[in-house]
C-alpha cells in the first residue's frame, strides 16, 4: 500500500500486487503487476477505527442490538453502570435490563 497526493493535495491510497513472471527454464523475464485504488476502503476503515474508539473509551453506557432488537455488543462503561457483562447480555433482549420499579413510559 502507497498513499500518494495529488496537485490539490488530496490524499490517493493504492495497493499494487507484483508477481515474478518466468520462462519454461523458470528464469525471471519480467514482473506483472496490477494496482487499484483503495482510497475509499481507507476512509472506511478510519472511520470504523474512530467509532470503535469512541465505543470502548465512552463514560456512557452503549448498547447495540441486531433488527430482531437482540444485545450484540456492549460497552465496559455499560458494564460498569449496570453491572452486566457482555457475556451475560450478548444475545438477550434489552428488557433484561428492566427492574420492574417504573413503568412502560421510563
């Protein structure tokens, strides 16, 4: 991987992949190479860098759950505020959480 900048100092990441090309007698007559933008798979991948920062380091407590509204993943603030683990609320539903001293509208 290269990043590279252009003229208006925008940023391009490039993979390029090489291989050795050879005759029949296996001697090297040349190299063959491809190279493709990743640029945008860059950007992503700072991104969900950042949001997995702010996840695990946040002082609130994060809860997320799947379309079928079931834990996936929590944060240690969570942990620490309700005392769960992860491995205790992964894969449940949040009205675990629930203490049965309010109601619905809580």
């Amino acid at each position: 991987e290269c990043r590279q900048i252009d003229e208006n100092n925008n940023p391009t990441w490039l993979e390029t992949i090489k291989s050795p090309v050879r005759n029949q007698a296996g001697d090297l007559i040349g190299i063959l190479g491809m190279t493709r933008n990743i640029t945008r798979r860059k950007m992503v991948e700072t991104q969900l860098s950042l949001a997995s920062k702010i996840f695990n380091n946040s002082q609130e407590g994060m809860v997320i759950t799947d379309s079928n509204a079931n834990i996936i993943d929590v944060n240690n603030a969570f942990s620490q505020i309700t005392g769960f683990s992860a491995e205790e609320v992964i894969g449940k539903n949040p009205n675990i959480l629930r203490s049965g001293h309010h109601d619905d509208a809580f």
